[in-house]
C-alpha cells in the first residue's frame, strides 16, 4: 500500500462541518465519518464515493487507537487512525457502543 499525501479542506458530507486537512486529514473530525474515494491512501482511485460509517474504535493504549469505518454503498471496510484533532466526545460514543 502506498500513501500520498493530499491537502485538501472539505464540507463533512454527514455532519456539514467544514474540515481543514493537513495532508493526513483522513475523516472528520466531529462526526468521525469519510468519504470512499481511496484505493490506497491518498490515491483518489475509487469510484464508490459512499460514505464510510464509523462502526467501531480498534486498538489499545500501547498501540493507539483506529477508527473502523464501512462504506454505506458498498460495505466496503477501512481502519482510520484516531487523530489528536477527532472529538473526544465523539470516539467515546463509537467505543461506548461496542459495550
């Protein structure tokens, strides 16, 4: 897999929230959503274009932590790290659903 780095700000197509990316802006950062337009990270090569659903937070404190997502046209899935930029509110809700 390779990554290329894209700076890009967005309207968060769930929430409506405007999004200034940094390069490795990868989902939004108040709702935890994205779009699927990667085949590897960056690359803009997908056609899906749905949104990818948070559906649950991965990892440990040793590791740190993801965010896995799933397509909501597709199905398909894709594991996001958790940025120190992501509201905190918002990843304890996802981890809070898991219970």
């Amino acid at each position: 897999m390779s990554f290329k780095k894209v700076i890009e700000n967005f309207v968060c197509e769930h929430c409506g929230v405007s999004v200034i990316g940094n390069g490795y802006t990868n989902h939004c950062p108040k709702c935890l959503y994205s779009k699927h337009v990667d085949v590897n990270p960056g690359d803009r090569a997908a056609t899906c274009g749905g949104m990818m659903k948070p559906i649950a937070i991965e990892g440990s404190t040793g590791a740190g932590y993801s965010i896995r997502q799933k397509c909501e046209k597709c199905g398909f899935t894709r594991r996001n790290g958790v940025s120190p930029d992501d509201d905190p509110d918002a990843v304890v809700a996802l981890a809070a659903l898991q219970k």
